[in-house]
C-alpha cells in the first residue's frame, strides 16, 4: 500500500509532468481549476490547485474534502502511483471504475487531453 509521502510525491512528478508538457497538452495543463484527489485506502485527500500548468498541493486532510473542489480525482494510493508512472492506463482504470473523476463537462473535455 502507498504511503502519504508516495501519493505526494506522485502528485508532484504529475505536476512536472504537466508543466514539461507542449501543444493541446500544455494547454489543457494550463487550466485554472480547484482540485482534490482523495486516496481512498489512506483515508485523505490531497487539495490544491491547478494553475500555471502545474498542479499546487496546498493541503493534505484527513477524511474526505470540506468543499467540493472544480477537479475531484478518487482513487487507491497504490493507482495514483501506477498512473503516474504509467503503469496502469487511465481509461481502463477509469472504465473498471478503479479511478474516478468528477468535474464539469467543459473540464472534462480539456482534461481527456491530459489523460
């Protein structure tokens, strides 16, 4: 099972990946939108924003989010690091129900350019 300090760090390696990124990558990377990825078997969730191509974590809490966040990811600790390191393909774990995400459909439409 991923720790909190993997889980961070795979936010963070997503984050320069997203500001390494180019063409409609780097533009659906360059929405300014609230985020949050809740790590269901840690029980907490990573809140932040994603601004200037990047994703900034600004909060860790315990327990699901307080405010529902524009970008909402909900997955197992050991998924968001597999994802990151393209170990396991986002449309199947999407698909299988094993990563979910929520956002409006505008979001989403950018957002398929990332994932």
């Amino acid at each position: 099972m991923a720790t909190i300090e993997e889980c961070r760090a795979a936010l963070e390696k997503l984050s320069d990946n997203m500001g390494n990124a180019e063409g409609n990558v780097a533009t659906a990377a360059a929405m300014d939108r609230s985020v949050s990825c809740r790590i269901t078997d840690l029980d907490v969730t990573f809140v932040g924003r994603m601004t200037g191509g990047r994703i900034v974590v600004r909060d860790t809490i315990q327990g699901p989010p307080k405010e529902k966040a524009q970008i909402r990811l909900t997955m197992a600790g050991d998924d968001l690091v597999a994802l990151v390191n393209g170990e396991l393909n986002f449309a199947k774990a999407w698909g299988s129900g094993r990563v979910k995400l929520e956002a409006g459909l505008r979001d989403l439409l950018q957002l398929r350019k990332l994932l």
